[in-house]
C-alpha cells in the first residue's frame, strides 16, 4: 500500500491525538471522574479515529482502488470498500 509521506505524518498524527485521549479516559475511569466528563472524553477519541479513518480511506481511494479500476478490476475495488462499511454498520 503506497502512503504519500504527508498523508502517513496525517494517520500517524491522528491516531496519537486518539490515544491521548483514550489515555485520559482511561485516568478518569481510574480516577472515578464525573461519567458525564468521561462520555465527553470518550467522544473525543472516537471523533479522532473517525478522523483518522477518513484520511486512510481517502488514501485509499486516491491509490489502490484507482489502480484496481485502471487494471479492470473495479466490482473488486467496490466490493471490498462496501464490505468495510457493512461491517462498520455490523
């Protein structure tokens, strides 16, 4: 799989956003914080690997499925990105 530089620094970038935030969740858990503050916590890190999920599929769409519809393989291409969001909806 081919990541431009840039966008790996991006994913890379994110991803550590999402565990500083689950590291606090976690210290709030620990620490038996308000449950209201750690929703909003907990929020935060699924936002991020939202995020991040974002930047991986954009990669994605711009590299692999661009060179699977340039050598004919398009229904493959298509096939595999709607199985990931089946499993999401799963």
């Amino acid at each position: 799989m081919y990541r431009p530089r840039d966008t790996q620094e991006r994913i890379v970038h994110r991803l550590k956003i999402a565990q500083g935030h689950l590291k606090k969740v976690i210290q709030m858990v620990e620490d038996q914080e308000y449950c209201i503050d750690i929703l909003h916590q907990s929020q935060a890190v699924q936002a991020a690997l939202k995020e991040t999920d974002a930047v991986i599929l954009e990669n994605h769409l711009k590299t692999c499925v661009a060179d699977s519809i340039s050598k004919g393989d398009k229904e493959k291409a298509i096939r595999e990105i709607m199985d990931v969001f089946k499993k999401k909806s799963a």
